[in-house]
C-alpha cells in the first residue's frame, strides 16, 4: 500500500538522520559523573539508617513481615478468650506500617531539602557572579551535576507536594539554561542578563528558600 | 571476568571495575543517544544520566536478565527524558530570542510531528520499544535484536512490524504531513 511506504519512508527519514558515528568523549563523561558513581557505588553501613532504599525496603519488609505473623498468631491463639486482644495486634500492625511509610516519606523529603539547599547556594553563587561579571570556571560543570542530580528526584516518583514538584521542574530549566552558557567570553550577554535578570527578579530562589525552612511539614 | 563478577566488584566500591564497566557500555549508550538528539552535546547529557542511574540501580538489577539490555532500557529511558526537557528548554528560549530569529532554528522540519513520534515510541509497550530503536535507531538486523534480548529473529521483525502499526495509529492525525513529507 503507497501509505504503507509513505509510513516508513518517514519514519527511516526521522531514525537515520543522525546516523554518522561519533566518538564518545569517554574521560570527559567519566570526569563528569565519577562523583556521583562514587557516590552510588560505597559499600553500604550495616547499621541502622545504612544500605540502599532497596535493602532498606527489603529489610523493612522481612521486619513487618515478622512482626506482622507473631501478632497475628497471638491474636489467633488469644481469639477465642479474648476478642479486645485481636484489636491491640489489629492496631500494632497498622502502626507498624505506618511508621514504614513515615520513614519512607522523611528519606525522600531528606534527599530534595539537601538538593533544594546546595542548589540554593549555587543559584545564589551563579547570580552574584552574573551580577559581578565574573566567570567562574567550574559553572557549566557544577550546574550539570545539580541537574542530573534534579532529574533522578523528578524520574523517582516519589510522592511529594505539586509545589515541590514544579519548584523542581523550574529548576531543571533553569538550571539547562545556565549550564548552556560557555565558560568562555563567547556567550551572549543577552543570555546573561536574562538568567541573571531571572534569578533577581524571579521567584525561585525565594520559592526554594520558604521550602527548606518548613522541614517539618510534608513536601 | 565475567558479568557478574564485574558487577560485585563494582558493588564493592572498586572505581576501577565501575569504569570497566563504563568503558564496555559507553559506546553503544552514546551510539543510542546520538541517535536519537543528533547533537554530541544532549548525546554527552543522556550518558552522564544513564550511567548516574545505572550505578545507583545496580544494587536492584536483577541478574536474570544481560546488563547490557538493562542499560540500553535505562539509556532510552534518559535520552528521552532529557529530549523533552531540553524541548521545553527550547521552547521558553524560543520565546524570548523571537526577535532575533533564533526560533527559526529550533523551529525547522515539522517539530510537531516529531516530537509527536517521540512520545508515541515512549509510549510504546516496552517489548516493542526495544525493538523498534534497535532495528531503526541502531541499525542492528533482527538476528542481532534476537541474541541481544534473548528471542528468536522471527520474534524481532514480529515485534517490529507492530511497532510500526502502533506508531502509524498513534501519528494518524499527522497523516496528512508525514504523507507529504
């Protein structure tokens, strides 16, 4: 059918337009992220509070799981004697998991206050800068990893707050935007002024600066 | 050393096997995200992006599965991700540069219908997904697709051939444009 053939001229159009082969700058990338893959990779601390989401949530699980199947076979066994002791487990149990979630909550609040604060501090940095007309040479470098760090806490799907989650969106743009300006003298002063004109003027620092205070309340 | 052993040692803290690691998948997930963005520098952004990722899951990577279709998932997973921020991007700077014509750049060659084809591959379901990026982004014929994610050849140009109709199905309203095009 000619629409058939229409179809996939397009789409072997649209695929194959970037098909030469590049040479990735592999120490480049590597200097880039050795940090973090630092970061990612230490050995976990056995204690209490160490090891990965994953493990934690592992172990949390095993924990509620026992906790869960020695209340229940007390409860089972006290059933027929005494129907209020079905209620106490009923009642240690869903306190058992809520603490679970209330832990799970704080960590993921933890890990977007500590990014909203270092973020605070690069944003002001960048904007003194700015102002001053100083380059500062790890600028380009310091917003790259601020920003793959924003876009990890925006793919994790952790709950939080719509206005968290857009403070977060708007500092993903803002953040693209600054990381794009050279290091060099070859950037155009428009571009400057506008980030800087935006830092000044806008509301995202002032939005990130009423967040971290209120670490109390949910994100 | 094989796979496994590879990844202990990374999960031991050793930086020194987390960049052979890095060293053996770099060229194929900076061959998939020059692929798809067209430009070393978002191509050099979704690797950063997939190896962050890649080395925080590694923990939950389940080893029934090869490492390298886990990473390629995670790469397409990133490079589209940051294809649709860096759009966004584009277009708030689009916004402000209108008067010096800078828009014109970003505007070229029916953006509409391609980030419509974007999304609509995103959305594929995931065992068609792979598929369709390897064969079309990549290159790869069905018998490399087939020993890559573990399924006959004859499986691959199957999947293939319903990625295509899905994709058809998703861009109908386009029809008009792709047609033309």
């Amino acid at each position: 059918m000619p629409e058939d053939s229409k179809f996939d001229d397009f789409l072997r159009r649209e695929t194959s337009r970037f098909a030469e082969p590049v040479t990735p700058p592999a120490d480049a990338i590597w200097a880039a992220i050795e940090p973090e893959v630092a970061r990612a990779i230490r050995p976990q601390d056995r204690r209490y509070g160490g090891g990965t989401r994953v493990t934690r949530r592992l172990w949390i699980g095993v924990g509620l799981g026992l906790a869960a199947t020695l209340i229940i076979g007390v409860a089972v066994g006290r059933w027929s004697a005494a129907r209020e002791t079905l209620s106490v487990a009923s009642v240690a149990t869903s306190r058992a998991a809520a603490d679970d979630s209330v832990r799970a909550a704080a960590i993921a609040e933890a890990s977007v206050l500590q990014h909203l604060g270092e973020a605070e501090v690069f944003l002001t940095t960048v904007r003194a800068d700015l102002n001053a007309g100083r380059r500062e040479s790890d600028r380009a470098e310091r917003s790259r990893q601020l920003l793959a760090r924003t876009r990890l806490l925006l793919a994790s799907g952790e709950p939080r707050s719509a206005a968290v989650d857009l403070l977060l969106q708007d500092l993903e743009l803002l953040l693209a935007e600054i990381s794009s300006l050279p290091d060099s003298g070859r950037g155009r002063p428009v571009d400057e002024q506008l980030i800087e004109q935006r830092l000044r003027q806008g509301t995202i620092l002032h939005r990130i600066r009423t967040t971290l205070p209120a670490q109390s309340s949910g994100l | 050393m094989d796979e496994s052993a590879l990844i202990d040692e990374v999960l031991r803290g050793d930086m020194a096997a987390a960049r052979r690691l890095y060293d053996a998948h770099l060229g194929a997930v900076f061959r998939l995200a020059m692929r798809v963005t067209g430009d070393p520098t978002l191509a050099e952004e979704a690797a950063q992006d997939t190896f962050i990722r890649v080395f925080r899951g590694l923990r939950g990577f389940r080893r029934q599965a090869a490492l390298s279709t886990w990473i390629h998932q995670v790469a397409l997973s990133s490079t589209f991700n940051l294809m649709r921020s860096h759009r966004r991007w584009q277009q708030r700077r689009a916004e402000v540069d209108e008067a010096d014509q800078l828009a014109h750049e970003t505007a070229h060659s029916e953006p509409d219908l391609r980030d419509k084809l974007y999304a609509a591959i995103e959305a594929l379901p995931e065992i068609y997904r792979s598929v369709f990026v390897m064969h079309e982004f990549e290159g790869r014929d069905h018998e490399q697709i087939g020993a890559l994610l573990g399924i006959p050849s004859g499986t691959s140009k199957a999947r293939l051939s319903s990625a295509r109709l899905k994709l058809r199905a998703a861009l109908r309203e386009f029809e008009g444009e792709w047609a033309s095009a």
